[in-house]
C-alpha cells in the first residue's frame, strides 16, 4: 500500500477539502512516523512500517523554516487560509509543541493576519495543562473522536497507550469549553491484519447514537465529519457514501451543531 510521509518541518502549501489553502507544519521526523495511535486508515502507514532515524524538528528550525516559508509566498502573493499542524503523527507530543505554538502565532500575525492557526490532534495529550492551554490559543482545535466504542478504537484507532479512556477524552475535550472542533473519520468495510480479519463499520446506530450524546457533552463550536480519501495502509475498507454522511451530519445540526460533511 502506498503511504505518505510529510517533509519536515514545512510542507505544501496544499488544498485541504475542510481547510482551504493550508500551510503544513510537521513537528515529526521528515523520513517516519512518530504517533500516540496506529489508525489501520492513516495515510502515513502503520506505526511499525515507518520507524524513523532522524529525529523531531526543533523549535528553532520550526520557526525559521515557517519564516522563510511565509516570507517566499507573502513575495509570491499566495498567502495561506491556515497554518496547519498535522504530518507524520501527534502533534501535541513534541516536547516543544506549547512554544512553537507561541511562535506560530506571532509569525502568523506579522505575514498573513487573516490567516488560522489550525492543529489536527486525536486528543490523546489533551489531559496535560500545558497542551490544553496552548490548544486554547489556536484558531482551530481539531480534536479525533471516530466513536465512543472501545472495542472499535481498540480495533481500528489502536491507541499506542493501554491507558486510553475514551471517557476520560470526552470529559477532556468538555474542558475547552466549546473551544473545539469534533473530527471524526466514517467508513465501512472488512479489515485484515496480523492475521485477524473483522468488520469495520462505525455508522450504524449503536456507533452514531451515543457518539452524538457525547458531541452533545462535549458542545463543540463544530464537527467536521469525512471518510476515507486515500489509499489505506489496511486493505478492504471502504469510503462511507454521500447520502451516509448527509444523514449523520444532518443529525448534528439538528442537535443544534454546525456541522460539515466531506466525502
């Protein structure tokens, strides 16, 4: 299966089917993938199969490869919607991810003003004081919740930790206090690996009904729903429908929540 692994630290600018023109940041090694899950969907591959040798950027060439890069598209005229953290895994598990947050923001407000700090997470860092309050500072929290049934995530997010508690995420992600953005990835499908095959399938109404109480809880500015859009490190999953999607969206703004489907 082909994979993706991001440069790093800088990569793009590309066009993100939610997020307009968006810039990446990468704070992971630019030749592997460093990640607090092992999604059997990500588009970067498994866990395993991309060890990195290299190590993780630091802050300072963070900073200084966003600033020239800002600087070339500011002289190009092709300024970014969004300054995107996202890449080859967790973000928030930098050790530096607080302060390069700061500087983000600082090079952000003296290129391209209009433009939104956004970070992709799966929320697995949500619980440590410093990552929750640097979270707060950006335009858009992104936070991964694919559902609230732990023999699914178990089965197809592959938390690296034994000690993830959905539970323990959902009061997490209740603590921003409406300053969160719910993402959540529908597909279907039968997946095989390390020799056990079973079927994936988080739409159904025993996966959709409790995962919308707990989008309720947490009370979220919006979700953004979507499915697969590339090639997948395990075969036999498939891309939830238009009309699928529709349906879970539309019960999402009917719970008074502004809600977006990509397909």
């Amino acid at each position: 299966m082909s994979t993706v692994i991001y440069p790093s630290p800088i990569f793009g600018p590309i066009h993100s089917r939610r997020l307009g023109i968006s810039l990446g940041i990468n704070l992971m090694p630019p030749d592997g993938k460093v990640c607090s899950f092992d999604c059997i969907y990500c588009e970067c591959g498994l866990n395993r199969d991309h060890r990195p040798t290299l190590p993780r950027p630091t802050r300072e060439q963070v900073s200084t490869a966003l600033e020239l890069q800002l600087q070339k598209m500011a002289a190009e005229g092709q300024l970014p919607d969004v300054l995107t953290f996202a890449g080859n895994g967790e973000p928030t598990a930098h050790p530096h991810f607080a302060s390069i947050i700061d500087d983000t923001i600082r090079l952000r407000d003296r290129y391209c003003p209009e433009a939104k700090v956004s970070v992709l997470s799966n929320a697995t860092m949500t619980g440590r004081l410093h990552i929750h309050d640097a979270l707060m500072r950006v335009d858009n929290n992104i936070q991964k919740l694919d559902t609230i049934d732990p023999y699914y995530i178990n089965k197809v997010n592959r938390p690296v930790s034994h000690a993830y508690d959905v539970r323990q995420v959902i009061e997490q992600l209740k603590r921003f206090q409406g300053h969160v953005i719910i993402q959540t990835m529908f597909m279907k499908g039968t997946a095989s690996i390390d020799g056990e095959t079973f079927d994936v399938n988080n739409m159904g109404e025993t996966f959709v009904a409790p995962w919308l109480e707990a989008v309720k809880q947490i009370a979220p500015q919006q979700v953004m729903i979507y499915t697969i859009d590339r090639e997948t490190p395990v075969s036999g999953l498939l891309k939830a429908s238009p009309d699928e999607l529709n349906s879970i969206r539309d019960r999402v703004i009917a719970a008074g929540i502004d809600c977006t489907a990509s397909y």
